[in-house]
C-alpha cells in the first residue's frame, strides 16, 4: 500500500513523515524505512530485474565470504582468498568473475598474479547491514 495522508508517506504498515520531522509509525514509536526508500517510485520492472539478479550473486555463501575476505585485506589474490575460504582457487575464480560481471569487484595484475579488490562502495555496507539483521554486532559495539 503506498497513500499520502496529511504530508505523511504510509507504506504497508510503517508511517514515514517528511524528513524535517522524525519519521513515526502508526503508534507513534520510530519507522525505520530510510526516507529516499519510501519516496522512491515503485521498482520498474528493468530494475527489479536487475536488483534481483544482484541479489542472486550476493545469496552464496561463499560469495559472501569472499566478499569479506577482500573487505578486511583490502585487495587480495584468489589464492589468499581461496585458503581464507576454505574452497579451491578455480571456485573462488568462478564466483569473483560472476561479481565482476556484476561490477563489484575490480582487478589489478602484479606479474602472475591477479588481486581483486571491492569497487562497488555499497557492497561492504550491505553484507554490514545484513549482520545487523541478524543481530550480530561489531566486536567492540556489542551491546551489554
């Protein structure tokens, strides 16, 4: 459900009010849809594909790791990655040349080896996001 209802957004369940004010639901505890989301006009259908296909190369586990693999090191060579994953360095080609498809990862040749590094400067923030989902927090912003 998507109204407008005296200057307030009402998507699905949640309530977001224009971003002078400090977005509420319905019962007046805090929403948490970021504002540009719920101003954004429903997903096109290019778009959505091609969000879905983003999310389908980010759903591996092994993607994901080896998406945090180059996070914490910065740039890194697939046979780093492939030990620090536990899986073989054909494995880990495969999947990284699936990300560069997607324009996440870049390379930089350095004679015979080649390091991957992140270049899409969303990525690091999404996998953060989803720990967060899942409740888990930074070592050092543990709460309690």
């Amino acid at each position: 459900m998507y109204t407008n209802t005296q200057n307030n957004v009402i998507v699905g369940e949640l309530v977001s009010t224009p971003a002078s004010t400090s977005p509420e639901l319905g019962d007046g505890s805090p929403a948490l849809i970021p504002p540009a989301l719920a101003e954004r006009p429903l997903i096109a259908v290019p778009e959505v594909d091609e969000l879905a296909s983003l999310f389908r190369v980010l759903g591996s586990d092994t993607r994901l790791r080896i998406l945090h693999t180059i996070a914490r090191s910065g740039e890194a060579a697939v046979t780093a990655i492939a030990e620090e994953v536990g899986a073989s360095p054909q494995s880990v080609s495969n999947h990284l040349q699936r990300m560069a498809d997607q324009q996440i990862v870049a390379t930089r040749r350095d004679g015979n080896r080649i390091y991957y590094r992140l270049i899409d400067p969303c990525v690091g923030g999404l996998i953060e996001l989803g720990l967060c989902l899942l409740g888990n927090q930074p070592p050092g912003e543990r709460l309690g």
